[in-house]
C-alpha cells in the first residue's frame, strides 16, 4: 500500500515560519496513520 499526505492553504496561513511546525505535524500524523494501517515505521 501506498499512501500520500498534503497540506495546502493560503499563503497567510501558510507561512515560511510555519513551515517546520507544519512539517513535525505532518510527520506525526503519517506516523500514527502508518501505526493504524499496520504499516512499518521507517
């Protein structure tokens, strides 16, 4: 199985500076995802 995540937004919300604090949350969020799905943790 293969899996995608994205994120989109206005560029207001979507800042440069958020950048990182969105990205840890992404990762967090495939890593639970991948735990739902039975999937290995990388």
């Amino acid at each position: 199985m293969v899996t995608a995540i994205s994120v989109s937004g206005p560029a207001s919300r979507v800042t440069r500076e958020r950048l990182p604090e969105i990205g840890r949350r992404v990762t967090e969020t495939a890593r639970e995802l991948t735990d739902l799905l039975g999937g290995p943790t990388p």
